[in-house]
C-alpha cells in the first residue's frame, strides 16, 4: 500500500473502490489520490485524512473503478448510426462502403468522431481503439473529447475512400508514425482491415512494416460467414490461417471479432500470443455469429470488448457490451454461470488494457497507473440494492449512471456532461446526415436506405 501524498492534485473520497487487479481487490470507502495525471495513492479513506488537494470529489454512493477500454471501433461511422439496418455483413458493407465514398472525408470523420467519443466517454470509456480513414483527423477528435486513443494507418487492397493508391498508401503510413511517435495521450498500431480486403502480398508488406517499426497490428479477423466464403475464394483457406501465413500474427495481434474459429485455430492464436476484442453487439445484428468465447478463454488468450462502428453496432455503449457479452456467452453455451459478471468487468477494464499492449499503464487502478477512471452513481431506482457491484454494473447499471470520468487525470466528464464543448461538431453532423438522407432517398437512390 503506498501512503497517501499530503498533497495531490485531485482526491476522490467515500466511493466504493473496485479496482480491478488480479485479486479483484475493493476498498468499501474508499479514496484516490491524483497527480500529474496519475494514480498517486489509493486505499481506505480514513488513510486520506491529511491530503490536501486542489480537487476534492466526494463520491459517497458512487462506484469507483477503471474507465472501459473500447478495443473495437470506428468511432467515425456515427455518420452512418441506423442507415443500414436489419441484413447481414456483406449487405451492410454495400451499403455503407457506398456512403462512405460520397461524404467520407477530414472535415465529416472529424466531427463523426468527436460525436462517437463524447458518447463513449459519457458512457465511462477512457481509452478507445479506432480504425479508420483519415485518421489525423480522428486524433484531433479525440484530443478535443479528452478519451485516450490507439489510431493508426489503415491498409485496404484498393484505393478506398481515402484515394490512396497502394504505394502511397505506405507512405502515409510510414509518415503517420513518424509524426505521431511520443504523442501525448496517443498510441499507434497498423490497422489492416482484413483479409479479405487485402491479398497475401499486401498482408505480408504489412506484417514487415510492423516489425520493422515495432508496432503491433490491429484487424478483423473471422467476424462472418460471408467473411469466411470470401477468403476461402480469395486465399484458398480461413481468415486466421492466412494472416499467420502472412505473418500477421505476431504477440500483441488485436484481433477484432474472433467469431469463426476451429479448435486447432484457436490453439494457434494462443501459440501465437494475440488477442480478441469481442463484439458481441455487432456480431448479433449483423447475424455474424457468437464467438467461443468459453473455448476461447480456456486457451488462455487475453480477451477484451469492443462496441465496434455505430453504424453496426448501433451505439457505442459498453454496458450494453457487456450485458449481450453475458447473455450470448450463456446461450451459446447453456451454462449460466460459464462467465460471471466480475470476469466481464474485468474485460472490459484489465482485459481491454491488456490486449490493446497497455496493460501496464491502465486498466487497473493501482498507484502509478494512468488516472482513467469513472464513478458511477448507485442512487438510481434500478441499481437499488447492489448486492454484488460486479451484477450490478453488467446486468442492471447503464450508461447513465456513469456521474465523473477522469482520463489520464483529466475529468472530461463532469456530473454527466462532457466538458468539452461539441456543438459546432453537433451542427456539422446533422448536416452531413441531412446530405446522406437526401442521397439515400428517392428512385435514384446511390445506395438503398430502410425508410
Ligand atoms: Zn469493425
């Protein structure tokens, strides 16, 4: 136990601490101390009583415990929340790929991502990995909104709605990195999208570029089964197999989805030391299917959650993630108890830390750790008792309980409402969605829209 400091920055005092490590050890009133961004000292609040503080946040009635980690998204794809509902992947990829190319672009991804961040943050997330196009501009959404990001250079077999042709699409890679190296608050890894969108030689210069800059690669992987038929096509096997072959799965592989995976497969992303953001929102609507996540978990690899983009999932809201984690894991599996509720916590706080490569910097609160962190509020008639905080939090609480989020020290939620101030991006979003409606709509409709 480290002492507490006599001075901090901000002190959290009377909240009932959770802080996520290995013993799932609590601390039933407790306090945190922050300084320069960092946890400084935690434990029983009576060991506080001579810190003095600039800020001092009772949070009597409040849970205490590290901000979500959202390891899958495209926080960007706001823009798109709701247009192409009720079919499957690929038919929802017809749709929003067509979208995409009309209104993508800096300006639209800019705002769509200060949207998608300030909902998530508001949500309790404080750290997200996102890929998209134009993602310098996402980086500056995120910089506004104060959630802590992992970006990085997509790479995609064609052109794509970014107009990178493949040599030049390296390029910016190679320079992206060297800009954004160090960044405060910013972590890089190279952001294939997939297999299926990238044949074995583009796959293979991708795995060298990551070795070559020590970064570690984040793609989908065996999401659907339409995903499953065009790989078979393309590469004559499955989606995992092949990005071995290619040597994309290296130790610290982010793996989104992981839904369709044979047991040898399995055993073989474990061998290899990658790890799964699962998203079980997305994977239902689109019908992709439900990850093995028992079989999954037995292996050994380091599981996370992810909401992935709202224009499948179709918010970004990581209670929800982790309830339908819950509730597909039971019934696949017809065992209620086969993941309980404090390990689904833990994915989507340790476990998310852990499989984006920062386990050592967050996801548990623990002295000289990154202050991300949330309170959330127990005075409300649905989470009323709260025997166990770890059912609470998975099965009753939502997004509105969450009262204060700190990132990296920084409340970039205060009393429910997000302190930076979004509306120009508000206004501009609406007028983009105004644009794509009126696109969507109509006989010549470029792309087909649910009225
Ligand atoms: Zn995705």
């Amino acid at each position: 136990m480290t002492e507490f400091p006599v001075r901090a920055d901000t002190l959290i005092t009377n909240a009932r601490i959770l802080t996520m490590d290995a013993e799932f050890t609590e601390f039933a009133e407790g306090a945190l101390a922050i300084t320069g961004g960092r946890i400084t000292a935690l434990g029983p609040v009576t060991d506080a009583a001579r810190t003095q503080a600039d800020e001092v946040v009772d949070a009597a009635g409040s849970l205490l415990l590290p901000g979500f980690v959202n390891t899958h998204c495209h926080a960007a794809m706001v823009l798109f929340r709701g247009l192409a509902d009720d079919r499957p992947l690929d038919g929802f990829l017809k749709a929003v790929w067509a979208a995409e190319a009309a209104h993508v672009t800096p300006d639209t991804v800019r705002a769509g991502a200060t949207l998608g961040l300030a909902e998530m943050a508001l949500g309790g997330v404080t750290h997200v990995v996102d890929m998209y196009f134009h993602p310098d501009a996402t980086i500056e959404a995120a910089g506004k909104v104060g959630v802590g990001l992992t970006s990085g250079p997509v790479f995609i077999g064609f052109d794509g709605i970014d107009h990178l042709p493949w040599p030049e699409r390296l390029r910016f890679a190679e320079d992206f990195v060297a800009r954004h190296r160090g960044t405060e608050g910013l972590e890089l890894m190279l952001m294939p999208h997939s297999a299926y969108t990238l044949d074995a030689e583009k796959l293979r210069e991708v795995a060298a570029m990551a070795g070559r800059l020590g970064l570690p690669v984040h793609i989908h992987a065996a999401e659907a089964p339409s995903e499953m038929r065009l790989v078979a096509d393309q590469h004559g096997t499955t989606p995992a197999r092949i990005l071995d072959t290619c040597g994309i799965l290296q130790p610290g592989t982010l793996l989104a989805h992981a839904v369709h995976l044979d047991d040898a497969e399995i055993a073989l992303l474990a061998e290899r030391g990658v790890t799964v953001a699962h998203c079980p929102l997305s994977n239902a609507k689109l019908a992709s299917g439900m990850a093995r996540l028992k079989a999954l978990r037995a292996a050994g690899l380091t599981l996370s959650l992810g909401t992935d983009g709202a224009s499948s999932g179709n918010d970004l809201d990581m209670f929800k993630t982790m309830r339908q984690t819950a509730y597909l894991a039971i019934l696949a599996t017809g065992e209620p108890d086969v993941l309980p509720a404090r390990d689904i916590v833990a994915m989507a706080t340790r476990g998310g830390a852990a499989a984006a490569g920062l386990g050592a910097r967050k996801g548990v609160l623990a002295p000289g750790m990154d202050a991300d962190l949330m309170l959330v509020d127990l005075a409300a008639p649905h989470l009323i008792p709260a025997y166990d905080p770890y059912s609470t939090l998975v099965y009753a609480a939502g997004r509105e309980d969450v009262r204060d989020v700190f990132a990296r020290g920084r409340r970039i939620v205060a009393s429910r409402r997000l302190v930076a101030g979004i509306s120009d991006e508000i206004a501009a979003v609406r007028a983009v969605a105004a644009r794509i409606a009126e696109n969507a709509v109509g006989k010549q409709a470029k792309y087909p829209i649910r009225q």
